[in-house]
C-alpha cells in the first residue's frame, strides 16, 4: 500500500506513471485530497525548489517533477473542487507589453504552481489594459509582471498604474526580470520584486502578507 | 547543402583578423584582410520608443554616434564598424528606424570628413514575426515592415545587413528548458534551416539590387539562450555546447543563400561557420560583459575579424559615455591583437593559442569553440547529405570532443554533467535514420498550435 510519502518521492523523482498509479491508491484508500496537497506534493516541491536553489539539479530535472505533480493535480483538483477547497492563492502572470522574453516568467509561472498557487499565464507582449480585464475577471490575489528590456520597464510602470486607476488596490504585484531592482519596484508602487525564480515564491507570500 | 568541403581546413590558419574571403568596405576598411576592426553596439536606456519620445531617442543615437567615433578617431583606430541593432518598434514601424539610420549615416561621414576615419553601419532589424503567436513567418504586417527597414536601410547606404532570426523558436525555448535533443534537432535543422531559406533569399535579393553586403546571421535565439541559462545553471553547459554545435547548421544557410560576412556578433558558432565558409565573422567575448556573461571571454577573439561588445545603454559611466568607453576598449583589446599578427604569423598563433587556451579548459562550451574543435565540427557538418544529418553529426562531434578533453583532463567536467554526455548520445542513437522519418515522428510529438507548418513547408499533421 503506498503512502504520502511515496508520493512525494515519486514527485521528486518526476516519476509521472508512478504517481498516476499512486494518486488513486491513496484516495481509495480514504486519504483527503487536501492532505495529499499539503502533506506530499507541495512540500515535495519545495524540495525540488530548494535543490534548484542551491544549484543541486537543472531546470529540465525540476520541470520533471513539476509534470509530476501536474499529474497528480489532474487526478485531484476535481475532488478538491468538489469539496469546496480552493488554492490558497490565485496568482495572473505575464510578460508586459512590447516584450516577448518569457524563459524566466515561465520559471516563475512553475515555482508559483509548485507551491500549490492557481496561475493563470498571460503570456507574452500583455497589454495594461489585457492585465487590468483579467484582474477583473480572475480576481487574483496577486499579479506577476515581468520585462526583460529597459525599453520595456515604462510599460511596466505604464501597468501598474492601470491596475492602480482601475481600483484594483488590493491585488498585490510582484515584478521580475534582468533590468529590473527593489528600487524601481518602489518607484513604480509595485509591492514587491523577486530577482530570480526561485525566490519568487518567498516574495509573493511576503508581498501577500503586507 | 552548398558546402562540402571547408574553406579552412587547418587550424592553424583559423586565426583572427585574417578570412580567405575578405570583405572590402566603401571607406576601404577590409575586413578579413589582416586586421582586426571594433564592431560598437549599443542601445537605449530605460525610455519608451513612441512618436512623442523620437526626439530623445534621436538625441541619444546622436550623441552616441558623434562622441564614439570621436574617440575612436583620438585613438587612431584603423576602422570601425557600427551596428544599429534596432528596437521593436523601430523595425515594426520603419519610419522610426529610418530615423536614427541616417542619424548614424550621418554621424559616420560627419567624422570621415573631420577627421579622416573610416566606417561603416551593419543595420540589423528585429525579427518581429513572433509578436504574433503562432506567428505568421511569411507575410502580414511584421513581415513586410521588416523588409521593408532592410531595403531603406540599403538605400540610404548602410553597407551590411544583418539580423538575429527567430525562424524555428517556436519549439525551441521549452526544448532548452526541457533538456529535449530531439525538438532541438527540429526546431534548428528542419524549421530553422527552412525558415532561413526563405528569409535570406529576400535579404540577398535586398543587398545585391542596392549594391550592399548580405552580412549574415545568428542563432543568439537559440544557442545564446542556452548559454545564458547554462551560464545560471539553468542547464547543463554540455547540453548548451552540444546546442551550439548545432546551430551552425542553421546559421549556415544564410551563407548558402548568398550572405557574405562578416557574421554577427552574438554567433559564438561563428568560428565553425569562418572554416566552412572563409567569410569574415564578428565574435564577442569579454568585452561584451556589459550585455551578458559568457563562458569564453578570450577565446572568442581567437578567430574574431570584427570585435564586438553587443551591446551597451547610453548610460553615463565615470570615463564618458558607456558607447564612447566601450569603444576604447575594443579599440585597445584589437590594437593588442594586430600588434601581435604584425609581428608574424607565429606571434599571431601564439597570442591567439594563449586567447584559447586561457579559456577552454574551464567550460565545454569554450572547448568545443577553440579552432581545433571547430574545424572538427565543421568537417562533421560539411561531410553530411542534409541539414538533419548535419545537425546530429555536429551535436555528436561535440561530444565526442568533450568525452575526449574531458577524458585527457584538459577539460574539468562534473559528475552531473558528465552524466548529461550519455543522455544526449543516447537521444542520438534513438533518432530515425533519416530526415524524412524524424519530421514524420515529430510532427505527432511537437505541440502544433505553436507554429504555422505551411510557414515551414511543412505538413499540416
Ligand atoms: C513576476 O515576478 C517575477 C519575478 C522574477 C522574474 C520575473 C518575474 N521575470 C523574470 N524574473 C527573474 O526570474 C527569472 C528566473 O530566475 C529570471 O528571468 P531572466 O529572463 O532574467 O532569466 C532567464 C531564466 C534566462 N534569461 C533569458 O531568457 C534572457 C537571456 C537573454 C540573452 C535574451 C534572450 C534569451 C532572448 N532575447 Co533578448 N535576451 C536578453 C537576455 C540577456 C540577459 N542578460 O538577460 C536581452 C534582455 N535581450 C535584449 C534584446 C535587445 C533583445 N532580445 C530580443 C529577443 C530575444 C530572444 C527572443 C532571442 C530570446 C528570448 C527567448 C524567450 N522566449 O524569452 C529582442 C527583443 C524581443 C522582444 N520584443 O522582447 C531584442 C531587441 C534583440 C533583437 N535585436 O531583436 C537585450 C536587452 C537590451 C535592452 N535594451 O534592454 C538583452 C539584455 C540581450 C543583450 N545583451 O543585448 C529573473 O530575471
């Protein structure tokens, strides 16, 4: 019989076929969604985000265990749906408008689902008004903003006053990318910056606790 | 293909400054010819590229133009090349970029006049097919603003035409990301190499109607991203290296089409495409840090003709203008390197072995540039029937070089490196033994609403 704890090794080893058989055995089994969630496959993410963090396995080794757990998400997000239990954060994400470089906001994109958040990917070149639409929509906690050209930083700044005028003040925004600093993140009202991928999703919490 | 034999097939005459077919500028630089030239890049700062700001982005090229070439003339620098590597909206608005092409065409023979130096602009638009997703690759509207700034450009009197096409990266960013050697393969030596066909075609036919060079491409979409993210620890380096090898036989197909040199800058698989085609090419190493890091600083000026910083914002630093300091330093990194080929050709080899060597031990994607392993890489490309079997001969050279280094202790390689060699040779010998199979296998595999097949004369399923 397998246990939580097989199935966090089967994430972190992104052993996709032995989570699909897993996954089932466990809710057969009587085991809650929620703790399947919370007790195996987030933790074992953060597993996997810590070693990448340290330079421990490649990005292509992690994307493994992120399809794993994509996996087991496909198998449990309907009970979880069915019994009411939300992601705990909803997050939009994209990269802003006249830019097309999405490696690292896909990055971001990974850990945020990593850490059990429900992200929506607006993609690439997205325009204030497109982020201040999907805001009203989605009504996400948090927003991800991300440019990678200094020719782009003004559309950056462009959004967030958009989302601002648009009254959405109580989404938080985070900001990434190679030009962009804690300073500008001030600057420009974000409500928090992240420098890479894998603290990206300490800072979303940080942004989202302020 | 058109090569089948290299143009250099000795690697002691893959050297700096010196190409089999040289290139000769209006203001008499040759390029190619023995000498080394700086190649400036530069770029804006943090601004906003509309209507209502052209004025201030005109005053920077201006500025950029007019204070760099000053300083290159009060160096005495035998020439210079300058390469307006356009933003976005210049290119999907060409009125824009045309602006600033004549600004720097200007600038250019404001200072031949004053103070005698010579120079020349390489115009290299943006491929900005991709703003569509999938993006449309053979016409509508980016298409033919592209186009369009090429054949100004050429009017107006820009000698080179260059750009960093995207044909094929559709696929490729989540193959790198992903570590998949197969859509790596498909993305560079059937889409890309499709892509270029058609792309450099109309670049030639541009160049040759206004009497101007056709100066070639890059993969930096491609190998420069996996260099980037090896550079972080994103991926492997030896996976970013075998990634390399591969996009020169991408590269190559401008070269096949017609360009001429020099190639650009950010093409680390230059050095491959100098052997098989004897063309001038631009490199860009240490004194491009500015732009991005790279494992090869020295190495790359091994076999430079241009030496290039890629690009820098018009920023003030405390010796000038960044444009302006780093035109010093190119200008005093190619002094060194024409000093030591005006001493002979055994101080021209012995400072370009001290260029190499002083890198190719510390990264497999130096080691499988220095001159030995890239005419290697190249007799592997050119000995091949197609683009296909170009593409896995190359990527196999690679690691069959840096087994060999590795093995030799000339190359310091890590456990989990090391391991990524047997998984890639092992997604060699897994592949189809030809082309025709392999785009049959990955047209089931490959995600088809990312790219238009038809753009690629491909099949639709
Ligand atoms: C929401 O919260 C967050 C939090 C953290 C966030 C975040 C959001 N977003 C990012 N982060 C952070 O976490 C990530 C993971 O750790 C990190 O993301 P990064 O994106 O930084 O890191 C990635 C994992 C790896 N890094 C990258 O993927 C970027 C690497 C470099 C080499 C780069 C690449 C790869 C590309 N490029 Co571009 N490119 C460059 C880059 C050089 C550099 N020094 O960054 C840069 C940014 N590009 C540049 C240029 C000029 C251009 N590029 C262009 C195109 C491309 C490619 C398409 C070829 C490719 C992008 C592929 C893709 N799908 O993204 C063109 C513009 C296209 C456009 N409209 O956007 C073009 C204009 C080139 C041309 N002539 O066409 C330069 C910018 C210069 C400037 N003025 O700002 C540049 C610095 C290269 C250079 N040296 O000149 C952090 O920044």
């Amino acid at each position: 019989m397998s246990t939580l704890e097989d199935l966090k090794t089967a994430v972190i080893s992104g052993k996709r076929k032995d989570v699909k058989t897993i996954v089932p055995e466990l809710l057969e089994a009587g085991e809650d969604p929620v703790n399947l969630l919370e007790e195996a496959l987030i933790p074992a993410m953060g597993i996997v985000g810590e070693r990448f963090k340290n330079n421990d396995i490649f990005v292509p080794e992690m994307l493994v265990s992120a399809r794993a757990m994509k996996e087991a998400m496909k198998i449990i997000e309907p009970k979880l749906l069915e019994a009411g239990v939300k992601p705990k954060y909803k997050a939009l994400i994209g990269t802003v408008e006249g830019d097309l470089h999405d490696i690292g906001k896909n990055l971001v994109a990974t850990m945020w689902k990593g850490a059990g958040f429900d992200v929506i990917d607006l993609g690439v070149n997205v325009t204030p008004d497109k982020f201040v639409e999907s805001i009203a929509e989605h009504q996400p906690d948090i927003v991800g903003l991300s440019a990678l050209l200094t020719t782009t930083m003004p559309a950056m700044r462009e959004t967030v006053t958009a989302i601002r005028e648009a009254g959405h003040a109580s989404v938080k925004i985070l900001i990434g990318g190679a030009p962009i600093t804690q300073t500008y993140a001030n600057e420009i009202g974000a409500d928090g910056y992240s420098r890479d991928a894998a603290s990206a999703v300490e800072a979303a919490k940080e942004a989202l606790a302020s | 293909m058109k090569y089948t034999s290299l143009a250099i097939s000795d690697p002691e005459q893959l050297v700096y400054g010196t190409a089999p077919n040289p290139i000769t500028t209006r203001h008499g630089i040759v390029i190619g010819g023995g000498t080394v030239y700086p190649e400036l890049n530069f770029t804006l700062p943090d601004l906003d590229i509309k209507k209502s700001t052209m004025p201030e982005v005109a005053r920077h090229y201006r500025q950029i133009v007019q204070e760099s070439l000053e300083r290159a003339a009060e160096l005495e620098t035998p020439g210079v090349m300058l390469e307006f590597e356009t933003l976005p909206p210049m290119t999907e608005f060409p009125e824009m970029g045309m602006e600033i092409v004549n600004i720097l065409l200007e600038g250019i023979e404001e200072a031949h006049h004053k103070t005698g130096l010579k120079a020349a602009l390489r115009v290299t638009p943006n491929d900005n097919r991709e703003f569509i997703r999938p993006p449309l690759m053979r016409s509508g509207h980016y298409w033919e603003a592209m186009l369009s700034l090429f054949e100004q450009s050429a009017e107006a009197g820009a000698e080179f035409l260059s750009i960093e096409s995207v044909g094929g990266k559709e696929l490729h960013d989540d193959a790198l990301v992903n570590g998949d050697l197969r859509t790596v393969l498909f993305s560079l030596c059937i889409m890309g190499v499709r892509d270029m066909r058609f792309l450099w075609d109309h670049i030639v036919a541009i160049a040759r109607k206004h009497g101007v060079y056709a100066a070639g491409d890059t993969a930096c979409g491609f190998g420069n991203t996996a260099m980037v993210l090896a550079e972080r620890r994103m991926i492997p380096r030896v996976f970013a290296s075998v990634v390399r090898a591969i996009t020169a036989v991408r590269s190559l197909v401008a070269y096949e089409c017609g360009a001429v040199g020099p190639g650009k800058d950010c093409g680390y698989e230059n050095p491959i495409l100098k052997a098989i085609t004897g063309f001038p090419m631009s490199m860009e190493g240490k004194t491009a840090a500015c732009a991005h890091l790279s494992p090869m600083g020295n190495l790359a000026a091994a076999t430079a003709d241009l030496w290039s910083n890629e690009s820098v914002q018009n920023i003030k630093l405390l010796g000038g203008m960044a444009p302006t300091c780093y035109m010093e330093q190119l200008t005093y990194d190619c002094r060194l390197m024409n000093t030591a080929s005006a001493d002979g050709h055994e101080a021209h080899l012995h400072l370009r072995d001290w260029l190499v060597k002083s890198d190719a031990g510390y990264d497999p994607q130096a080691m499988i540039l220095t001159p030995e392993s890239s005419v290697q890489i190249a007799q592997a490309i050119v000995s091949a029937e197609d683009y296909y079997q170009a593409g896995i001969a190359a990527g196999r050279q690679a690691i069959a070089i840096l087994r060999e280094t590795s093995e030799a202790g000339c190359l310091k390689l890590n456990e989990r490196e090391a391991g990524w060699l047997d998984r890639m040779e092992s997604d060699f010998d897994d592949l189809p033994d030809t082309e025709e199979e392999f785009i049959e296998e990955m047209m089931d595999e490959v995600e088809l609403d990312k790219f238009t097949p038809a753009d690629y004369d491909l099949p639709s399923a």
